[in-house]
C-alpha cells in the first residue's frame, strides 16, 4: 500500500475501483489562470487518465501570487499559460496524457476543443466564454463543473449532473458578482484553492460514480459568510440554451475578424478567423524597425509600439494594452499589418 494512489484508494468513497475510474477519465480544464492551475494540479497528482488545459494569454507578474504552477521565469519567458502550465504538470504526474493548447476559446472552435473529453472544468475569467462553454457542454451532453472568484468570494455550481437541473443560462439574472473582475477589485490565493477544492471534489465524485447535488454554493473567506443555494425552481422552460427546443445561441460563429473588450483590463483583443491567420515570423521582420522591446518566440510575438504593449500568438490573436477603444486597436493593427 504504497503506491503513488494508496492514500486515496484506502479513502472509502473511492477505493481501488474508483481510482481504476479516474485513470479511464478524461477531463478538459477551461482556462489555466488562477482556477485552472489549481483544478489541474489536483487532478493531475489524483491521477486521472487525460487532461487538456486551453489558456489564450501569457504569463505576467500580476498572476504569480495566485497562479501555482507558474515561476518568475515563466514570465521573464513571456511562455503562454498553456505552454508551461502543460510543463510542469507533465513534471508533476508523468503517468498523465496532458496537452496545453494556447488558444482562445470560440464559437468556431469549442465543440472540437471539448469533443472527447467526460467532462468540462469551468476555469475561465469571463462570462461570455463560461456561457459559450455552457452550451457547447450541452450540446454535447457533458457535465460543466462552473466555477469563479473574485475579491474573496468563490461560486461553483455543477450543470448537467442531474436531469431536469438549470443551466447558467437559467441562472444568468441571479448570478451575484457579474460585474466585478480580479483586475478592478482584486484577489487572494484562498478563496482560488478553496474555488478550485469544491469544483474537484464535485469532479473527483462525479467519476467514481457518487451522486451530485446541482446546488450553487458561495464562500467568502474573508466574511467566513456561506451559503448553499437549491435552485432547482430557477429552471426555464423556455431556456435557449438547455430547453427543449435549445438553439444555444452563444454557439453562433463569426468569421469575420472579432473585436472584444477584455473586461477590466484596457486591453482590446483582436481575433482573425482561420483562413486568414498572420504567420509571426513574416510580421515580427516587418516590424521590427517600427517598435521596440521586440520578443519573437514560436508562440507569439510582443512588443511595444506608440505606447501601447502589443501581443500576436500563433492562433491569429493579437492583443492590444493600454486602450478599451475598438476603433484605436484596430488602427493599430492596420498599421503593423497593412
Ligand atoms: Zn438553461
């Protein structure tokens, strides 16, 4: 009894039969910030069979008092979440098949992130891809294990665990908290672990077969205030996304190229669709007279231009910091690219 599982295999509500379950599971973490480190990590070290993590940003300074898995070099790198995230769990647990895909997830691409995977890890940072993630979780019938924090206060709430239960969707008028980010008001590490815990445990039961309680539970580690809501009533039956008649209308794709405000952040991301992706080694040349502080590494390249810190991954995304207004990022990105 002292192999790398034993102590979960001795915990009853598992035992040997439930670990043979978590080496057959596959499981897709939604984000590798502050929630997806911590969730990773635990499923990594509990053994599961396969983990994909999909993050679309790098690594900064501002992230390492929360984010567990990331170094101080990871950031001088400028590596993207996703990249090392994949490192140091493959370190971590090598009996695990993980892959770390840098990408952001959209409506094009997000049924064939998710599709092969048992179940689905909410570690995102925003509501727009938590609801994109709700109905593409739907559509394909798998479990979505929502979580998020902010300040000092935790949500989870499992979807799709019970027949009959609500979706986000549903719950999308009562949910408490929407408007606030880690980037306006802050974060401590606590409340990210005890987040990532309960998401886990609710995980680590699902696949070992022991039943659910779709509840949404909240916690504030600093109040120490609780609360463990059934919302079972909160249930439409006109809901477009998990009715009977769902047309999940988060899925909707755009092929144009998009636009989106990051929330909090004054940053403006740009995301050219597929077939007209920019190659980095070609853009980083052509620019490399117009700005300074120019870093190219196979991920992405980053630089500084008029003040604003400028950002392309591979994928086709580009971020622009230090502006929310649309119209100025994509001037800018018609400067760099013609
Ligand atoms: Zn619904």
């Amino acid at each position: 009894m002292n192999s790398k599982y034993s102590r979960q295999e001795l915990f009853a509500p598992i035992g040997v039969e439930g670990q043979k379950r978590l080496r057959e599971a596959s499981v897709f973490v939604l984000g590798a910030g502050a929630l997806g480190s911590s969730g990773a990590e635990m499923l990594v070290r509990a053994g599961i069979g396969r983990l994909t993590i999909v993050d679309r940003d790098i690594i900064e300074w501002t992230n390492l008092h929360r984010q567990q898995l990331y170094t101080e070099q990871d950031v001088v790198d400028q590596l993207p979440k996703a990249v090392a995230a994949e490192k140091r769990l493959r370190s971590i647990n090598k009996d695990v098949q993980i892959t770390g895909i840098v990408t952001d997830v959209t409506p094009e691409n997000v049924l064939d992130l998710f599709a092969g995977h048992d179940l689905i890890v909410d570690a995102t940072d925003n509501i727009e891809t938590r609801l994109l993630a709700n109905d593409a979780a739907l559509t394909l019938g798998l479990p979505f294990f929502m979580g998020a924090c902010v300040g000092s206060y935790g949500l989870t709430f499992p979807i799709g665990v019970q027949s009959g239960q609500p979706c986000l969707h549903c719950l999308l008028d009562t949910l408490p908290a929407q408007h606030m980010t880690c980037d306006t008001v802050g974060v401590i590490s606590p409340v990210v672990v005890t987040t990532a815990a309960r998401q886990i445990a609710g995980v680590l039961k699902y696949l070992t077969g022991t039943k659910i309680e779709p509840k949404l539970e909240s916690v504030d580690v600093w109040t120490e205030e609780r609360a463990s809501i059934q919302v079972a009533g909160f249930k439409k039956s006109d809901c477009p996304s998990c009715s009977e008649h769902a047309s999940y209308p988060f899925l909707t794709a755009n092929l144009s190229i998009r636009s989106a405000v990051l929330c909090g952040r004054d940053t403006i991301q740009l995301t050219w669709p597929a077939n007209r992706k920019v190659e980095l080694s070609p853009f980083a040349e052509s620019i490399r007279k117009s700005v300074s502080n120019l870093n190219h590494n196979p991920y992405l390249v980053a630089c500084e231009y008029n003040g604003h810190r400028i950002v392309l991954f591979r994928d086709g995304r580009m971020l622009i910091h230090g502006t929310k207004n649309i119209v100025t990022a994509k001037k800018i990105a018609a400067e760099l690219l013609g």
